[in-house]
C-alpha cells in the first residue's frame, strides 16, 4: 500500500481508513485509460499492425500495474473494489486477483456479488479456493458453489469437520448457529495456569478474535469461560476453575441473530459461547460477525422501507426491475383506491375546483406527520422498548402530540387555503380535516408496526405502504366530505 | 438474574440474549402494582388509618421487590429500563439503583436520558459517582455535568489524567478522539516475551478489549502491535521486535468516526491505536465504541430521513413538538407551492374534472419510484462506492432502469384513468406524464445526495424533501400541461 499512503516508513505498513475509497479511485482511473486504449485499437482495427502492436504493449502494462495495485491490498479492500465496478470491469479486476487471495475474497464480498465471481470461475479454481476453508465459512458458501465442487472439497474433510459443516448448513441465515464458528479453544478446570500456558505455546496460532477461552467438562459441558486477561494477569500455579468466570453470555444456537447483536452491543462483548440444549459447547460467535449482523440489519430496514431488497447498484437492469417493480405496483393500486374514493366526490369538485389543488396538501402532510410517529415506533420495537404495558401510554402521547402540530401546521396551511381560494370557509373545512387527518396518521403510525411485530412481520415495509394508503384515502375523503356538507 | 432464567444452575449465573425484555416487563408489572396500591392510598385519603398504613407497607415492599429486582441486572440493562420508561417512573427506579451502579449507569444510558437522570442526583451523590471515572468517561459526561461537580472531581485526577481529560474534551463529539480511550498496556521492543509476561503479571486486569499490546520507543513513537494471540503462542524467549505485527490500521484523532467504524468493520478489528501526527500513539479505539457509533448512525440516519433528530419517547411533548414541527411546516411549503403551479391549471381541471383524481397518482408513482433511488444512492455513498468515474453510469443505469418500470406502471395506471374517465386520451396524456415525472425522480433521487454529498452535507435529510417537491411539483405540471394542450 506504499502508493497509497506515501507517509509510511519501507517497514511498516500502515492501514488507513480511506485506503479502499482511495484505491477504487486509482483502479477507476487504470481501468479509464485501458477502456481509452481499448477504443484505438478498435477504431482502427484495419489500421497498421505497428499501431496494433504498441497499444497490446500498452494494454499489459496497464494491467501488470493494475495487478500490482489490486493485490497488495487487504481482502476485505479488494472485495469492496469488486462489489463496486460494473459487472465487465469486475470480471476482469477479478481475474487479476492471485489465486492465494481468492479464498478471502469470496469470503468478503456480499451475497449479490459473490454469484457473479464464482460463475466466472473454472471448477479447478474453485476448488482450490474452497479447500482450505473451515466448515462454518464453507457452509456460508455452499448455496452458491456447484454442487459438484461442494462433493469434491468435502472429501477433504476429517470426519468431525464434516459433521461440522453439515451442522452448519442446518440452521436458519439469520440464527446464532448460522454465524457461529467452530474455532474454540478448550480447557479443563483442574488444570493450572501454567498448563493452559503451555498448551497454548503448542498451538500455530489463536483463532480470530479470541478473548477467552473455554472451561468444559469431560462431555464437552460448558463450566466457565477464562478471559486472556486473567490468564495473564494470573499467577501460573492458580488452577484454572479458581479464576474462570461463571457469569457469561451463552447463546443458544437457535437464537435470532439479531438478538444475539443487542446481547453483543450492551455487554461490550467480543466473543460469546454457543450451547446446546443439555449445555454442551457447540461453538462461538464472535463481534466480527455481529457487527456484519447490525450493519445488514440497518441496511435491509432502510431498504425495505423503500420496498426492495438488497440490490447490487451495478446488477443487470432486469434484476433492478423485478426488485423494484412489485412494490411500485402496489403503491400504485393503493393510489389509484385513493383516487376513486376522491372522484366519488366528482360533484363538488366541479363546484368548487379550487378543492382539487388542495387536496393533496391534507392527504401528503397526513402522511408525513404518521411517518414521523412510525419511524419512532419502529425504532422502539427494534430494540425491544415497547411492552403490552407501555403501547397504549405511547398511543396517547403520540395523538397528544401530533394533535399540538397539527395546530400550527394546520393554521399555516388554513391561511395558503384562503389566499388561493379566497373563502374562509373553504380554510376552516382545510383546517379541520387536516387535523383530523394527521391524527389519523399517527394512529396508524403506532398501531400497525407494533400489531404486525406482534405477529412476527417485519414492522418496516407493510406498515408504510398502509400508511400512505390510510392518509391518503382518508384524507381526500375527509376534507372533500367535509366539504360537502359546509360548502355546497 | 436467578428469576430471570430459571434454567441455571446455583453456581453459573448466565446472561440471555433478552434478559433486558424479560425484566423491563417484570419491573413494569410491579410499577403497575404500585401504581394501583397508590391510586387506591389516594382516593381513600380520608380513610381509616389501618388501610392506610396497609397500603404503606405494600408500597414499601414493591419497592424492595423492584430495588432486588433491578440492582441484580447487568448496567447496560438498567440503563435499557430507564431508557424504556415515562420520566416520572424513571425517576423512581434511579433512586432504587444503588450507588455502586451509579456510574456505570450514567456511562451506559443514551444522552436524552442521561441528563435527566443528572438532575436528580445531588451534589454529593454525583461527585461520589463520576471521581471513579477515566478521563475520556468523564470527558463524555462532562458536558451534562454541573460545572462544579467537574470542577470537584478533576481535583483528585493526577497531573497525567488532568492533561488527558483536557485533551478529550477537546476532540469533536463525531471524531476519532472523542471516542478513544487512554487504557493503554505499551511495552518496549527489546525486551523479551517472558518479561512482558511478567509485566502483565503486575496488572491488577488487562483494559476491556484488550487484543493487542503496543510497542513503542522512549518517545512513545509507536513501533508496532504485539496481539495477545503472539504472546501466548511464540516461546517465552523471543524478542518483542521478532513476533510484533507492523501491518495495522492506525488512526488519526481527527479521522471522523464513521470512516474508522468502516475500517474496523472492513478488517475485522477489536482495537486500533491512535497516533499523532508525529506517529506518537496518544491512545486507542475499541469495538465496543465502534459498535455504538454504527448503531448511532444508523439511527440518526433512519430518522433524519423522517425530518427529525433523536427522540425520547417519553419526552415531554413540547421537546417532541420543536423535534417535529420544522420539517413538517417545510413539507407543508413544498406541498403548498406545488398546489399553487396545479392550481394555475384551473380552467383545464374544471373542464375535465377527472384530472383532479389522476394528478395525485402521477405526484405519488414518481415520488416513490425516486425514492427507490435515492435509497440505493444515499447506502451506496455511505461506504464510499460512488466516485466521479462512475456516477453518470449509475444516472444512466438509473434512467434506463425507471424507464423499464415506468412502462409497466404507466400501463397500468392508463388502464385506470381510462376505466375512470372512459377517455382514451386522458389514458395516453396520463402515461406519458407519469414515464416523464418518473423519469424526473430517478434524477433527482441520484444526483441529489450526491451534490449534497460533495459539499459534505447530510444527504438524506434535505435530499427527500427536494425529491418530494420536484416530483409534486413537475407531476402536476407536465400532466396539467400536456391535458391543456392535448385535452382541451
């Protein structure tokens, strides 16, 4: 990364924050020039061969400098480099990638990306990439992997791997056994320090992430967890079951894994032990995989309110359309109701059209103001802060206030009523139902997420579309009812 | 928490991914008990003295029941339960935490909680609470605290404590420095393993996340990082210099804390050491902050979409009103002006009347369709996957993708306006002004927060009330227009 932060002494080798923003701008700017040369040798296909021949020349530098580039990166720098190129430019920083990296790679990038580099990978390849792999990072891979190549490295596998891995493509995506890992160093508690000491000497490396290691019994029970700090801090002749701790954090592998996140977040975790039923140890989670859980989690609530899924910003336009198109429709059936409901009103109207323009004022603040209610709510219930105790005093609160802003919003909307319609009457019938209608939105704004989480729905996405529907029918009904009966 | 899983065994008390939940609802429940017995002391105020003095002890015994209750939970729990509670309960359960938990307490809870709980401590009760603290915890309260309660506890920090407090306080709340510690464990790299053992034998504990340990020279430049994993593998013997890693991330305390959440969640980290500009390290970032400041903003950025900042639920109602009220008065312009150019298509509506029905349709499809967009946009700049290079390819991508929609939807609609208005013009003007102001959306939604981006502003919050507008506004017009030329 010498290029990139040009600060750094030749023996260290220092990680920046900005480094993979900075070199996706270079690779951009590589990727240019080769698409430049490219379009030469193109136009003047029939040209000299000399011409031919320097732009080749051109061409493999400008590639050995990207190759360059690209692998003296950090896995997780050089798959965000891939997940944000177009599908073309990928393909071909992919196959720059040296096959040593390529096991982390597929490893790092998102689900949307990772489909695309393994289709462009001959078997061999992939084999040799996924061979090395643990059991729960290859039962992460497997649904994209052919199956022929799953078959193929799982001959590889001890016995207890294998079973591992089977274990592991057991449980549901979004659980604790889906994110757990396998890597978990154990000990017994009637040891001393200093053998633990000793057997970790023996040991290549500690897994990632290790902050404590495990007490079980001979059946695998868990008893305790001995954080590295009191093996440390520790004398060596202490035994082990004098200073492990018994008041831990122990995840059942069933477990959502987004509750396992909020576990992670308020006790300051970094690893946590998985048990099963009868408190056997079965395997850990660890906060790199939890922060991934957090961040997929904000990224799909901020989505789903949108009404897509997860979309690669680079994907093939027909997948963009199937992702977007189905909640579109509905917001378009939803407006078309409202719609039909207001032309039943075609009459007054006609009489006062000036009713028409204002319309759309009550039904889209009703809209925005239950938004405001539903962002809040849903928020509260993501971290678990609404109870059957609480709901009806946040209900309460919620009208009270929505009430007191629909005083003043609706005093300024009366006032633009009557400058454009010039009728007071028309500006109190603009008052009274948008009040009415914002209360609306903030019923509904509480009501629906808290009833569809209760049912095990996510809070995010139905609710807003039946929010807007409900502000918007009620709304033009409202205020176009209202005005059939003062104004005509 | 013996009450709270009743699965334990005497011995291992073991936490539970919802043990927060669980005992939010137990202590609601007893609230709501007390609660009862004190509406029933008060309506029978003039009673007889028996009942009254039954009812006391009932009271007094919630009380010790929710004391037990809440003083055995996990601080971050506690904090989780005031968080959840109206403020005049809230109130009642901080005088039953006792004052041991105190400063954990104060540590854990969010900041529109905090300063009310500040308020009902005494002088002498927050002084005994925060003198305890490390300079970059009394740093992050100090601006809730009295001025001579920090005054009083700086008095009994040492010299070397006093010029960190000092520099903490100095450092932006969204910067690197605001959210590092100084728990540093440094050793120098001549020694030997076996003597950084020994010295780590010395500490009472190892800091929180403690993965690694520093290696600097006598001016505190730092050298390296010696992770507790090579300690504890490598034999005694070896010397610091030949087992420290110098491949790692080092921050800079004006780094903003976003783009060091990005790279501890990039590269999988549970501590990085911040230097100064000299290479000095002058402290470090743990994950545990890095988790919050995800979360944070996540939330910050969910609701900022809604036009708000942070709120308490149990906020008093005028807090809640000058929260809410600023955005939805500015929708209310947006909603006006946009009213006003429909409303200079008078003549044209009163002659079609159907018109009126169908423009909000047109409005609403383009506002959600570029708000599909600008969702992607706005997740695609927050990892910094958008540059120059690539962001007319994304507009065009955009374009071509909401074109495609637009066909399908557009059809749909004409269907509808056709059934509504039995006008087959009226159909064809319909879906030519929605293809267009879907179009129009798909524009705003990328270029928008990129712009805003640019020039460093938050591109959710004003990018969607421009989104709105734009789409409103030229909704109305085009339809309008194209009805008055090819209608009338």
């Amino acid at each position: 990364m010498t290029q990139i932060t040009p600060d750094t002494s030749a023996s260290i080798r220092r990680l920046d924050p900005e480094d993979a923003q900075q070199a996706l701008a270079q690779v951009q700017e590589l990727l240019h020039r080769h698409e430049l040369v490219e379009n030469l040798v193109h136009r003047q296909e029939h040209g000299d061969e000399r011409a031919v021949l320097v732009e080749g020349l051109l061409q493999r530098q400008h590639e050995a400098e990207l190759k360059e580039l690209v692998n003296d990166l950090h896995p997780a720098d050089i798959a965000f480099i891939l997940e944000s190129l177009p599908n073309a430019e990928r393909q071909l920083i992919w196959r720059l990638v040296s096959a040593e990296h390529d096991a982390d790679v597929l490893l790092e990038v998102d689900d949307w990306v990772r489909e695309s580099l393994i289709e462009a990978m001959d078997r061999q390849d992939l084999v040799a990439a996924t061979e090395g792999m643990d059991a729960d990072e290859l039962a992460d891979l497997a649904p994209d992997l052919p199956p022929d190549v799953v078959a193929e490295v799982q001959k590889g596998l001890t016995i207890e791997e294998r079973a591992r891995l089977i274990e592991a493509m057991g449980y549901p995506d979004d659980s604790v056994g889906g994110i757990m890992d396998f890597e978990m160093v154990r000990v017994r508690d009637d040891v001393s320090l200093e053998v633990v000491l000793r057997y970790l000497r023996h040991l290549p490396e500690l897994p990632d992430h290790t902050d404590q290691i495990f007490v079980v019994d001979r059946n695998d029970k868990l008893l305790g967890t001995l954080t590295l700090s009191s093996l440390l801090v520790n004398e060596p002749e202490i035994e082990v079951r004098a200073v492990m701790g018994t008041d831990y954090l122990s995840l059942s592998p069933l477990d959502s894994d987004s509750d396992a996140a909020g576990a992670f977040e308020r006790y300051d975790l970094v690893s946590a032990p998985v048990v099963d039923d009868l408190g056997r140890l079965i395997g850990r989670v660890t906060i790199s995989e939890v922060v991934d859980v957090i961040r997929e989690d904000s990224d799909e609530q901020a989505l789903s309110r949108a009404g897509m899924q997860e979309e690669d910003i680079f994907a093939p336009v027909i997948m963009a359309l199937k992702n977007r198109a189905p909640w579109l429709l509905l917001n378009l059936c939803t407006a078309s109701i409202a719609s039909f409901v207001a032309s039943r009103f075609e009459d007054t109207v006609s009489t006062i059209v000036m009713l028409a323009f204002l319309m759309s004022i009550v039904a889209g603040i009703g809209g925005n103001s239950g938004n405001q209610t539903m962002t809040l709510i849903i928020r509260a219930l993501a971290v678990g802060r609404i109870t059957d105790k609480n709901v009806w005093q946040l209900v309460k609160r919620e009208m009270l206030v929505t009430f007191l802003v629909s005083l003043v919003g609706s005093t300024v909307a009366a006032v633009f009523a009557w400058a454009i319609s010039n009728s007071i009457s028309v500006a109190l019938v603009m008052m009274a139902a948008m009040i009415c209608n914002m209360l609306i939105g903030a019923m509904i704004g509480v009501l629906v997420p808290v009833v569809r989480n209760r049912f095990g729905k996510d809070p995010a996405m139905g609710s807003s579309v039946l929010l807007t529907f409900a502000t918007d029918s009620m709304g033009f009904f409202i205020f176009l009812g209202l005005a059939t009966i003062f104004l005509l």
